[in-house]
C-alpha cells in the first residue's frame, strides 16, 4: 500500500495507492506521470519503505511489493512559510547550545569533522553503492553485505526461479561460520539444495563463479505500472475473428450462411485456420459394466481407434476412440471411448438425441475458399495436416454451431525493440525470460488439465548497424495452473549492442477455460565483469525463490563476520587471527594510513596500548563497529578507544591511549603556588533545576542486533531530564549500562573546574594526568620550598622554608616534587617542630646545593591536603609560560565501572 501524505503533521494520508506487483520506487514514479527528465532529488517529497528511509538515489533499486508499506510526504523547500519556522527554530537551539555550560565527559570525537552519512545505509537490506565508502568492520558485527554485480534472476525450471548474488563483505579478511551467513533470519545452509553458497578471500579467482557474471537487465523489460510481472504478449486481428450469423448451413466440405442470417467477415482467406463446433444428435448408450456407446452417424467423424478426439455439448471433453463399428444396412454406426488419461469411459450422460459435435482434438479446419457467404474447409487430424480420410460434413442446418477463426493463423504485435545493454557496451550472450502467470492449460467440463501450447518468437540485431533481423522460436506447451518461467539462453556469433523484440504467435484464447497468457519477464545481457576483487572478502550466494523464501528477503542477506587483524600478544604484533580487541584496530587504523607499528620504530605508544590492552581484555570490553561512511583516523581512533574508557592523544609524536580510570594514592605531578606564576582559580557548577537526571544510553545490541536503550540512575533520579547519547561500538548492555554510569556519575561529582598558569613546568603533563593542586586559601594545604633534608634513624627529617601549620589536628600529610616535576608521595608527616617533620620513607634522595630550584613541598591536613585533579588542557604561551585547564577528580566517578545494570 503506497500512502500520500500532505505533510508531516497530516494526521493521515490524503492518497492511497494499492499495490499488485513487486517495482522499484523510480518505476513507480515514471509510471505515474514524472517526467524522464525530472530529477528525483528535486522532487520535495521524502519517501519511506516500511518506516526507512529511502533517498531518491536508491529510488531505482529499492523494491517494494504487496506486503511493504511506502509512505510518501510532502516537504517543505526554499523559503516558504514552514522552511522559515524551522529555521528560526533551529538558530535558537544553536544560541542556546552555546551558552549552556560544558560539562567534563567522555570524548566522543564529536568536534571532528567527519562525511555525510550514506544515505544508502538508512534502509536494511543489501544495496548497490556506486563510488561509495566500503565497508570497513572491526569486532564482530551483522552487515548487510553490498552487491558487487547487479543480482541475477532466471528460471532454473519452470516452477523455480534463482537468483544469483555476488557480495561485498567488507575490506580484508574475516571470519564467518556458514551458519551465520542469513537470509532475513533464517541461515542459509539450513534451506539445503535450495541455496548455495561460497565464500571468497581477498584476490581469490571468480573465474568459474557463475554469481560473479555481470548480467545487465534492460530496465525497459518487467513488471509494469498495470501491476503485471512482465509485458504481455498480445495478438492482433486484422479481421474479425467471428462470424456474424444467427445460424449455419453444413454440407460436405462446404459451410454456408443461409440467406438473411448475416455472413463470414471480410477478410477470412484460404489458408486460415478455423475453429468448428458442429454439434449432431448421438445417442449414447450405458454400456454396463464395459464402456459407455456412442451410436449415430459417425461416417462424417471418421474414427479410428486411437483416435484423439475432442466431444463439445454432450460429454465435453477429451477422448481416445476405443473401438469403432460401422453400421450395416439400417444399423447404426458405434463406437466407445477411452477417457484421455486411459481407461474406459463410463459413466457418461445417457440419453437419446445428445447434441455433440465430434472431431479431432482442437476441432481445427483450413479454409480452402472463403467469401461472405460460405467457406470451404479441410480437416485438421492430429500431426497437423490435412486429414484426406475425412468425407467432410453430414447436411445440417443449425443456430447452435459455433466458428471462429483460430489464433494459431495470427501474429502477435512486436514488444520491444528495446537495447539490451548500456551504451558502450557489447555482448555475445543474452538471455530472456518467458512467463505465464497463470500457468498454460485448457480446463475441460470436468476440470481435467488438457495440455495447451504457445508459441513465442525472438528476434534480435545489431543496433548500431540496424541491419536485417534473426529469428529463434520457442514453443511452450504444459497443463497447469500454476505459475511458469522459462529463461533462454541465445549465443551471438560476434559482440554487439543487441536490440530485441518478441511476439506471440497466435492469439490469446479469450475462452474462460484457457490460461494462456504470457509475458515478456526480463531481459539480460551478459558483461565483462572483474575475475578478482583485491582486498575485500566476497560471498558468492545462489538462492531458489518460489515457495521456500519470500522475495523480499532474497535482498536481506547478513552475515556474522568477526574481522582479522594483527594483535598484539606477549608485547608483540601476531599475524592476522579473528578479534574485538581495541589494540588491533587502532593498529590496523594507523598502519592502513602509513604510520609505522612495529616495535622499536613504533608511531604507537605500544607499552600504554599493551598496558591498556591487558585491562581492556579482563574486562571483557571490545570494539565491534561498521563503518560504512567518511571519516577521518582521528575521528575513528577516538570512538573505538571510547568503548574501554580511553581517548586519544599525541604525546611528543607518539599516538597515546589514555585511559580515564581510577587513581592510586601517588600523584604524577604537583602544582602549587610555588611553581605557579598565577594564582589558582576555582570554578564549580551548581546544581539547578535544569541539570540532567539519568542518562539513556543507546548502543547496538550484538543479540538482537536492534538498536537498544539502556537506563542509566543514580539513587533519586526519576529520569524526567535524561541525556540521551548513543555509543558506537559497544554491543553489550552491560558496557553500555557501564559506560552511560560514568556519564551519570561525572555528570553528578565532576563538576569543578581549575585554571593556573606556570613558566614551562607544566609540560611535564600529559592528557588525564593525576595531579596534586594547591593554593594559599586559609584552612587548606600550604606549599613551601625543602630547605634541609637528612635521614634520622629509620625516618627521614625535611626542613620547610615556610612555618607549617599543625593547627587542625589530626592525621598530616606531606608531597615533594622531584627536579623532573614528577610527585613524590604523599606521606604522612609527623612533627618536629614547626619547620622540621618526619616521614618514614622518600624515594628520592632531594639535591639542594644545585642552581636548580630546590623541591617544592605540598604540606597539610589529609582531608584538605590539596586539590586532586585531571589535566584537561596545557597550552603553551610563547617561551616562557602554559596555560594549564584541569577538572576535579572523584573516586566516585568510577564506582559503577565493574557493576552491572539493576535486574
């Protein structure tokens, strides 16, 4: 059903369409009245099949049928009144956007640029991709594998249609189990000798795969805007075919219209064949438990046995004379039947005086003479010659006579010519499809199937030369209702664009006891086409249609492919295995783009990418993405690290995993008034009424493989403003559920923000260093300069420049920066006096006579020692000064990293 829809908001459709006949959406179109000339695209509609979208680039190969639903809506374009609401609307979203505070948050590489989404992608289900993307996957994922070639569709036999699929998988080598290639949902080897399948590896040779011949189908060829599956095959009359009579005249071999009861049509000749229907009176006796008699005048039937004959009035049907006794004197002739599949013929109407008229099977004659008033006939016996044993008719005047000018005499009109092959392009094989969609049969009285038999001619040139025409022939005969396709195969002595054209020979019987209608299926040219696809794995499918898979599910083949790649394993790179790992893909990534990955020449951090690596892989956290758009490495290095907490970074030219985990008591680096050359400032986000309340996470589910969304609550969150993100690569509702609490909880803890300033020293930092901040805020840690430094006993005594303040009690705890900016500690501190403390370990041995600064020490209560945070930014200032961003770090930003959703 095809629905119109005004607009958007219409509350229902304002046109309805039915739908007979599978088409694609580009025929459905032209065939209601848009122009050839008329671009899709500039049409203001959006169109979708069965709630996706389709994009007018994939109007000529999205198929829609009976049980799909197309809903079509008008759009707004250029500057009507509805364009400019929505563009008002969306300019203050964009205003509002930026001046809504930024929350800290895992990096999603949202602010890289990256290619418009394929619009081909926004329908499932197999689709060409001309000039396209190939398809890249990490992990284990269900694509919907591309078509490399146009598929085929034949006839195998005639109650069996194949088609032929040759698919892209995607870029490099895979595994994929045979029971997870799947038609709809159905795996393939589980339809048996109904489908076959091969998968090839990058490179492998095609030559002797029939799927990977390129047949091109002549568009002009199939189902058409009447709802038909082909173009029929028609015949013409140049004369009409009935008499107009009231009654006849039968007397030997000549048939006459008595005078005042009409005439033959002007234009029955000799040579025509005819169609007679003379019924006698025959009586017809029960025979008992034998055959049933027929006893009459048969001189004029002429009977043999063996005879094929056909009875029309009284006991219509089919038979074979079973014997035959000619009359002698005044007894009448007899005779006795065989039903046509053999056996006797009983139990036929009894009675006296039965109008029948008898002949060979078909009751066909050839006019000899012909004119307005009568006509002269010879009798056609079964091999289709002239019957000269026939002593013609016995005198008869009846209005119950029936003649009509036989269609096998006629020639249909010519469908085509139409090319079959694109311009440029040549062939030396076509082939054509011959269809009857209801079957091809003559019902008798009974209802038994009598065989019916149609002729169709093919003809073909060279379209370039338009020279002289070359015929084949094929003649179908069957008996049965059932649908029929027959494909034909023809071999040209030499390349050429091929035109061709075909016709019916003989009419359509309009007789409501035939099926003989026939049409013109498809047409296909056989092109050059490549032997072997480098670098992408391929699968060759052959699949029977008919009644064992709905057709629209021949264009719904997946596959469960797991990609191979090298990992890394004991510190090394192994050779290409089937993984998920993250590690693999950011290698994979950056050696596919030219960086080096080998161990000592590395543009990798390959000991961070193993350390991560290690706890990825106990975690049991995996990247498993299809990409099938533009993108930059960036872009996609950032969104499979985010899947295991991590993000990128370049750290002097080396490409750096970091992970966001939780933090040991030791801090990598301390920054405090000493080393800072302006004072810390301290920023926090309160908390109003508009702050979000839950996040909802949505990711692909590697089960279902739907989209899913996972709720994601902290205790008294109701979820009335949750944040909606979507993760990329994470298939797993546990990760999800993981990845959307972090969220959650930065959302709730991570809401300080720290900005100082210092001379170079802040380079020693990287990207989510843990540092130690402090300041000279009263009540809070103290910084001051080491002055003295000896061992004392088991302990080890520091000097401060500054006098310490011991006044809140309590446990006290001290850190010192080595020469290299790195941390040391904390410790805890035991007093001395107010300048001299005690801690009883250093792993430094501090140098003091040097003209380097001495260590700077972070001194205070544990509860307010210093300012634990993340380094979000280091930005250089010239020489001689950075700009240092930081966020507050929280251990219970990480508390639900290993927990699982509620049940």
């Amino acid at each position: 059903m095809i629905e119109v829809f005004p607009n958007k908001l219409a509350l229902g459709p304002a046109e309805t369409y039915p739908v007979t006949a599978r088409q694609t959406l580009l025929n459905w179109f032209r065939a209601d009245g848009l122009p050839d000339d008329v671009e899709p695209a500039a049409l203001p509609l959006s169109v979708f099949v069965n709630g996706d979208r389709a994009l007018p680039t994939q109007w000529a190969s999205i198929e829609f049928g009976p049980e799909d639903r197309v809903e079509i809506y008008r759009e707004p374009k250029g500057t009507d009144p509805f364009s400019i609401t929505l563009a008002l609307v969306f300019g203050a979203k964009a205003v509002l956007g930026a001046l809504m505070p930024k929350m800290p948050s895992l990096n999603s590489g949202g602010n890289t640029k990256r290619g418009n989404d394929l619009g081909l992608a926004t329908v499932k289900g197999n689709q060409v991709k001309l000039n396209s993307v190939i398809r890249e996957i990490a992990g284990r994922q269900r694509p919907y594998p591309d078509y490399a070639l146009p598929p085929n569709r034949y006839f195998g036999d005639p109650r069996s249609q194949w088609i032929e699929m040759l698919l892209v998988v995607g870029r490099g080598r895979y595994d994929i189990s045979l029971s997870n290639i799947l038609i709809g949902d159905t795996p393939v080897i589980s339809l048996g000798a109904d489908a076959e399948l091969v998968v090839y590896q990058p490179g492998d040779d095609l030559s002797f795969e029939t799927a990977a011949k390129w047949w091109h189908s002549a568009p002009e060829v199939g189902a058409t805007s009447t709802g038909t599956a082909g173009i029929e095959l028609k015949a013409t009359y140049a004369v009409n075919p009935v008499p107009t009579a009231q009654s006849f005249q039968f007397a030997g071999y000549t048939v006459t219209v008595p005078t005042g009861a009409g005439q033959f049509p002007v234009g029955w000749a000799a040579g025509m064949l005819v169609r007679i229907e003379a019924p006698y009176p025959y009586d017809v006796i029960d025979g008992g438990a034998g055959r049933d008699i027929i006893r009459g005048n048969l001189d004029q039937v002429a009977p043999y046995v063996g005879m094929p004959i056909e009875i029309v009035g009284a006991n219509a049907g089919n038979y074979t004379v079973a014997s035959y006794t000619p009359g002698v004197g005044s007894a009448p002739d007899q005779m006795t039947l065989d039903w046509q599949e053999g056996g006797p013929a009983t139990g036929l109407q009894i009675g006296t005086g039965l109008q029948m008229g008898i002949g060979f099977r078909g009751l066909r004659y050839r006019i000899t003479a012909a004119s307005t008033a009568a006509i002269s006939v010879e009798r056609i016996n079964a091999a289709g010659a002239s019957d000269t044993t026939w002593p013609g008719f016995d005198a008869l005047i009846t209005s119950a006579a029936a003649i009509r000018l036989d269609g096998s005499t006629q020639e249909g009109d010519w469908s085509g010519p139409f090319p079959a092959c694109p311009p440029g392009t040549t062939t030396k094989r076509i082939a054509w499809d011959i269809f009857f969609p209801q079957g091809l049969v003559h019902v008798g009285s009974k209802g038994e199937m009598i065989p019916f038999e149609v002729t169709v001619e093919m003809q073909y040139r060279d379209i370039t030369t338009a020279g002289g025409w070359t015929s084949e022939t094929k003649i179908y005969s069957a008996a049965t209702l059932d649908q029929m396709g027959f494909t034909n195969y023809t071999t040209i002595p030499e390349a050429i664009r091929p035109e061709v054209r075909i016709r019916r020979i003989g009419a359509k019987s309009t007789s409501t006891q035939d099926a003989n209608t026939v049409q013109w299926y498809g047409l296909r040219s056989n092109l050059d086409a490549p032997l072997k696809y480098e670098g992408v794995t391929m699968i060759a499918l052959r699949v029977k249609g008919g009644n064992r898979i709905a057709s629209q599910s021949e264009s719904q083949v997946s596959v469960i492919a797991t990609r191979k790649l090298k990992t890394r394993r004991n510190g090394a790179w192994t050779e290409e295995e089937p993984t998920r790992d993250i590690s693999a893909w950011i290698g994979y990534i950056a050696e596919s783009v030219g960086y080096s990955i080998q161990d000592g020449n590395s543009d990798i951090d390959l000991a961070e990418l193993d350390r991560l690596q290690a706890i990825w892989t106990a975690r049991g956290d995996f990247y498993d993405r299809t990409i099938e758009s533009v993108s930059t490495v960036k872009a996609c290095m950032i969104e499979a690290l985010q899947a295991g907490f991590s993000e990128l970074t370049i750290d002097r030219g080396l490409i750096r995993p970091v992970r966001d985990e939780p933090r040991g008591p030791d801090f990598d680096h301390i920054y405090n008034p000493q080393v800072m050359t302006k004072p810390l400032k301290r920023e926090a986000e309160h908390v109003t009424a508009d702050d979000f309340d839950g996040v909802d996470v949505e990711y692909l589910s590697g089960g279902t493989w739907q989209i899913e969304t996972v709720e994601c609550r902290l205790p008294g969150d109701l979820g009335v403003r949750a944040e909606k993100i979507k993760i990329e690569g994470v298939c797993d509702e546990h990760r999800a559920w993981r990845i959307g609490m972090r969220r959650r909880r930065q959302q709730v803890y991570q809401r300080k923000r720290y900005t100082f300033s210092t001379e170079l020293d802040a380079l020693n930092s990287k990207y989510l260093d843990y540092a130690l901040l402090g300041d000279s805020t009263p009540g809070y840690g103290q910084s001051a300069m080491l002055k003295g430094y000896a061992p004392l006993g088991g302990q080890h005594m520091l000097v401060s420049s500054e006098r310490l303040n011991w006044s809140a009690g309590g446990e006290h705890w001290v850190a010192l920066r080595r020469r290299d900016g790195s941390a040391s500690g904390p410790y805890v501190a035991t007093r001395i006096d107010d300048y001299r403390l005690t801690i009883p370990a250093l792993d430094f041995a501090p140098v003091l006579n040097s003209a380097m600064d001495a260590p700077v020490l972070q001194f205070g209560p544990k509860a307010k020692f210093c300012y634990p945070a993340l380094i979000k930014e280091v930005n250089p200032s010239g020489t001689v000064s950075c700009n240092v961003t930081a966020v507050n770090y929280d251990d219970r930003v990480y508390l639900d990293d290993n927990n699982f959703p509620p049940a």
